[in-house]
C-alpha cells in the first residue's frame, strides 16, 4: 500500500468511481499478509460464501419489510462481498474486480440485442423472457453443459432450486398438463409419507417429505406462484400473528409458556380475524 492508497481509504468525498476505488483498496489493505486484519486474510472463496448468501438475503429482508432506510446498508454489505471475492481471486490471478465487472457487463450486452443491438424492441415480456432463456442456453452449450438441467446452481435455496429444475424440464416437454395431475401427486405422495413414517426408517421419512415438498413447488409454479416467495410471506404472517399472540398475553400478565394451545389458538384466531378488518 502507499501513501496515496492510505489517502483514498481515508477520504469520504467523490461519487461512485473514487468510492468503488476505495472499496477495492480497503479491501485489499484488509487481506495485506503484512498489515491486514488476521480474520480477513485467514478467509477463502468456501468460508466467505454463506456470508455472501446471508448478505442477499439480508438485502431481500429489507425490501420484504419495505424499510428502505435499511436497504443502502444492506446492499452495501452485498457489495462488500463481491469486492471480498474479487480481491480473493486477484490474489491467486484468477480473475479481478475489472475482469467480473467487464465480464457482467459483455453479458448483459449480449443478452438484450433489443435494446443494445438491432432486435427490435416490439416484444412482449413473455416473448424476452423465452429469448433471454435461448441465449442461455446457447451459453451453456459453449461452456459443454448438455444437459437439461446442467448449470442449475446447487448453492439456491430448495425450494428455488426445485422450482428452475422443474422449469427446465418443462421447457422439454417433461410437465404434468394441468393442476390435475399435480394435485393427484401430491396425494399419492401424502400417502406415501404417512407410510414412511408408520412402517420405515428416518431416511427413507426424510426422503418422502422432500418429494412431497417437491410437487408442492410444482403445483406453485402450474398455479403461476413460486414457493419461496409464498411460504416466506406465510413465515412473516406466522411471526406477526405469534407477535399478536405474545401481546395480548402479556397483557393478561402472561408468557407463551404460561398459556396452553387452546388459548393460544384462541387468541391466533382473534388476530386472524383483526387483520381482515
């Protein structure tokens, strides 16, 4: 580092390219063998990434609870990561914060010949989307990915992992006709859970639930709806109808603990009931 460096990261002022600049100095200072912080150069790629996930997970929770004065601090943070793994992959020369940034941007060129190109911009949403899906495909071809489902990022979320394999094979041809068929399945895979869990082990347990989930995901997306989005909206309905719960006990000088189910039920009821007016 040099004294025009230690200027940089000490200085507040500039717009965007300076800030970018002092981000990637700061974060090369933090990784210093010599100078920097013992816990940052301890790091790699493995150990970095389920912060990189929670950071992007951070960011959706402040857009879910619409608290913008959080979302600049939040997107900051997902920021710091990409910047985290770029000054990692700089170190070892595989790539740099100049190399991803250029790379994402040829992408991003290529992807929309209708407005950077000479396609015409006459399409419908669902018209790009199928283009958009084309000229990723032809991608995975170029890097040999073959296969249907080859290129699905394992590191997704289940639930939104589930629902890109499922359209991927749909897009060929494998897909139930209509909701029909989906929701026969899914009875036919409740009843094979209750099977598990009466006559077999906790693997084979484990494995009907997961297939349950599957086809659960599958009637989500027949019905236009993705599972993650709707059973995260459903966890933040149960947190503020418990919140209700604990309220109205404490103003009976109560705790959860010192309640019982049916009053509990009771009062999850009469919050159900106050939030439909």
């Amino acid at each position: 580092m040099t004294k025009s460096d230690d200027a940089l990261i000490q200085d507040p002022s500039g717009g965007a390219e300076q800030q970018m600049a002092r981000l990637i100095a700061i974060m090369a200072r933090l990784r210093d063998p010599g100078t920097g912080c013992p816990w940052d150069i301890a790091q790699d790629f493995a150990s970095i990434a389920p912060y990189t996930i929670e950071e992007a997970h951070e960011v959706a929770d402040a857009i879910a609870r619409q608290a913008w004065d959080e979302l600049e601090g939040e997107l900051g943070d997902l920021l710091l990561q990409v910047v985290y793994h770029t000054q990692m992959g700089s170190e070892t020369g595989q790539f740099d914060f100049s190399s991803v940034a250029r790379t994402i941007c040829n992408k991003m060129v290529a992807r929309h010949p209708h407005v950077f190109g000479d396609e015409s911009r006459d399409k419908t949403p669902e018209q790009q989307t199928a283009d958009w899906e084309a000229i990723k495909a032809t991608e995975r071809r170029a890097r040999a990915e073959t296969g249907v489902l080859d290129g699905v990022a394992l590191g997704l979320p289940a639930l939104t992992r589930a629902l890109k394999l499922q359209k991927r094979a749909a897009r060929v041809g494998f897909d139930w006709p209509s909701t029909d068929e989906v929701l026969a399945k899914i009875v036919e895979e409740a009843g094979e859970l209750v099977e598990a869990r009466d006559t077999l082990g906790p693997d084979a347990l484990a494995e009907e639930f997961g297939d349950l989930m599957f086809v659960m995901v599958n009637l989500g997306r027949h019905l236009g709806l993705d599972a993650e989005a709707a059973l995260r909206a459903t966890n933040m309905k149960f947190t503020r109808r418990f919140g209700a719960i604990e309220s109205a006990l404490t103003k009976r000088g109560k705790r959860p603990e010192d309640s019982d189910l049916a009053e509990m039920d009771a009062l999850w009821d009469a919050a159900k009931l106050a939030e439909r007016g």
